[in-house]
C-alpha cells in the first residue's frame, strides 16, 4: 500500500525490500502505518514477500526506512 523504497538482492536470491518511506510534504496512503522491511526468496516458484518482524524494543512508530544495504560477513 506505501510502496517499496529500496531492494537489495543476495547472491543467494534472497532479496531484502524496504517499504513505507514517507515525504513531507507528499501525500502517504497509510499516515500511520510504520515502515517495514520484507524477505522475498527470489528461487522460490511464485516467490511473495514476507513481511519481517522487527525485534521489541525497537522503535517501530517513527521507522521510516530509506534505502537499505546488507553486509555478508
């Protein structure tokens, strides 16, 4: 519904999408809604995204995820 912002594919085919960044200024579908970060297998058949869960604690009400960026270690 807010639309995805970033993406970062794995070599693994595993692909890391941000979603829900918010403009000031700039109409939003969902004011509200807090960004999420999703997980899309990309070797899947009829791969879907999936939405991630973000740890307690973490501050969800003002996320607003910019880009994204994976490291492998």
């Amino acid at each position: 519904e807010t639309g995805s912002e970033d993406i970062d594919i794995l070599p693994n085919g595993l692909a890391f999408i941000s979603s829900g960044l918010k403009y000031p200024g700039i109409k939003s579908f969902a004011p509200d809604k807090p960004g999420e970060i999703f997980l899309m297998d990309l070797n899947e058949d009829n791969p879907r995204a999936v939405e991630l869960r973000i740890s307690r604690g973490f501050d969800l009400v003002s996320f607003n995820p910019h880009g994204i960026s994976t490291y492998i270690d």
